[in-house]
C-alpha cells in the first residue's frame, strides 16, 4: 500500500468515525474536521458507499451527511477504548451476569477476539477483574478459562484441563466441540481422548485450562445443547426415571428447570418428562408437584412406589385419632 492509498483509507476511516459520533454533519463541516476539501468528502461518502455503509445525503437547511442503518451488518469501526469496554461487557455477559444472553455474548466475544490487537489484552484483563456481580445467575466462572475453551472450539485444536474426580484432580485431554449454557452453569461438550467417548464437562470445576497445538478433524457429535441437558438432568445420578404428564410441553417447561428435567412434547397435549436424582422418591415428587395428572413409564418399579406412597398419603389425611388420656397435645 501506498502513502497517498494509506492515507485515503485512514481519511475515510476518520470520517466513518466521525459519522458515528453525531446524527447529521455539513459537507464544509465535515471537510474541515479532515482537512479536505468537500470534493474530497463526496468522495469519500461514496468509498463508504461501497464498503457497504448506507450514509444518507440530504439537502437544504438542516441538511448533510447522515449514517444510516443498513440491511447488512458492514465491518465496526472502535477506537482503543470502545474495543476495551466491548469485551468487558460481552465477558460480564458471557459469565452469567446478563440472564440468558451468555451463549450470544460469548459468540460475539470470539469474533472481537479475532480482531482484538494483543496490546490490548491486559487493558481488558485487568478491566474484568474489576467487575463483580451479585444475585442469583449463572456459577462464576474464570473469563481467560470461558475463552480458551471458545477459542479452541471454534479453532478445533485440543484442548487440556485439570478436572476433579474421585482420586482428586486429574489432567483431561479433549477435543473441544461447543459450550453449552444452562441457567445455572457453562458446560463444555468435547470427546475425551483418554476415555474415547464424549463427555460434558462444568467449566466452573476446570483448572490449568490450555489449548494445546494439536488441530483434529471434527468427528461426528451429538446435539450438544440436548446431551448436556439430558447429562445434567438424568444421567449424572443414580436413579433416572421416564413419566408421560397430561400436559403441553411448553406448560411443564415454564415449571420445571431446565437442569432438573428434559421435556419433550408429545403431541399437543402431552408430554414426556426425565428426570433423574439420588433418590427415585426425589424424582417422584418433583413430577407430582406439576399438578397435572401422570404416569410412570420408567422404571417399573416406581409405579409400586407411587401405590404405597398413595395409601400412605391416604391414611394422612384421614380422621385424627383420639389422643390416648393424659398426653399433651
């Protein structure tokens, strides 16, 4: 590139500033902001023009040059210190802070990670870490982890991780496949090297999280939004149980979390619920405070508890036996 075409294009950057900062500008204003003359500024409008920016021309009194909103999304223009609180606020978002808008921001986050200079990284770092949040949300997670992880996906490099298990904290190697956002937590879907198989995996129980340099090929994965549901709300316990409620899907899903139950329609006044916990009494109750009728489809054995429960509840609720003479109430 040229000196003459180096300093066009830094002109017409300027000037698209320029144009984003205030809603109408005067050619002569305009021109004497960039030293130009406003020949020089029709020409530079139109090399907006073409790069896909819709700046509106308008005459007579109250007339100029305004920066229209276009079909097409053209390339973002920031300075330094826009750059700087755009990542902050997509990492405030990404880690719980903004209700349901984490997977979105996180997504916006890797595409500004391209694009982000590396001189501003600690500008950001250092920014973030002066953020805190309160109230309910998603559990915290460490911002440099969420986006290495994003990253590595989105480069398909192996990734590596320290992760708890029952002998303590063990190194995992995988290869990353997408980050899941529930309403509590961040999970990442990866197929584990070492155990060949795919797993999900909480972000928040990760440390020492590397991309390491090795690329892979994607393989074949499941949908990964339902099988880190399904891991969370059944698989991981002990006990899983399937009921067929009289009820619309849409209706149970407003009722139960996500984390604690899949719902899947059928039809449109039916639906299947699964669900899983420590205890197949836990699980039980959980569907029978929906307050729709139902019935157990798995495991068999639930239905002889939901008799036994039933006599139980029965006999509660009947007459109030006499107190024996003599026995406080």
């Amino acid at each position: 590139m040229t000196g003459d075409e180096r300093g066009t294009t830094e002109r017409v950057l300027t000037l698209l500033g320029l144009l984003q900062q205030r809603q109408v500008w005067t050619g002569p204003e305009l021109a004497d902001r960039l030293g130009v003359t406003p020949r020089t500024v029709r020409r530079d409008v139109e090399r907006l023009r073409t790069l896909g920016y819709p700046v509106h021309a308008c005459q007579g009194v109250g007339g100029g040059y305004r920066l229209g909103p276009g079909q097409d999304l053209p390339p973002l223009l920031l300075d330094d210190e826009e750059a700087i609180a755009t990542a902050v606020a997509l990492l405030v978002g990404a880690g719980g802070a903004i209700t349901g808008a984490g997977d979105a921001a996180l997504r916006a986050l890797t595409k500004l990670d391209r694009v982000l200079p590396a001189r501003l990284r600690n500008e950001v770092r250092a920014l973030i870490e002066s953020v805190e949040s309160f109230g309910g949300g998603r559990t915290p997670v460490e911002p440099e982890a969420l986006m290495t992880l994003a990253r590595a996906c989105r480069d398909e490099v192996e990734a590596g991780f320290d992760y708890p298990s029952a002998k303590g904290p063990r190194r995992r190697r995988v290869e990353p496949y997408r980050l899941v956002a529930s309403d509590r937590r961040w999970y990442l879907l990866a197929y584990d090297l070492d155990r060949d198989d795919w797993r999900s995996f909480r972000v928040d129980r990760m440390t020492d999280v590397v991309a390491r340099t090795w690329r892979f090929r994607a393989r074949p994965a499941p949908d990964a939004a339902t099988y880190v549901q399904e891991g969370v709300a059944s698989r991981v316990y002990p006990h899983q149980a399937r009921f067929l409620v009289h009820a619309p899907a849409d209706t149970v899903r407003a009722q139960i979390p996500a984390s604690a139950a899949v719902v899947r329609g059928r039809g449109s006044e039916r639906c299947e619920v699964l669900s899983g916990a420590a205890d197949l009494d836990a699980v039980l109750m959980r569907v029978l405070l929906l307050g729709h009728a139902f019935e157990v489809l798995d495991p068999p054995e639930l239905a002889t508890r939901c008799h036994a429960l039933a006599e139980r509840l029965q006999t509660a609720g009947g007459p109030i036996a006499p107190m024996p003479e003599g026995e406080n109430p």
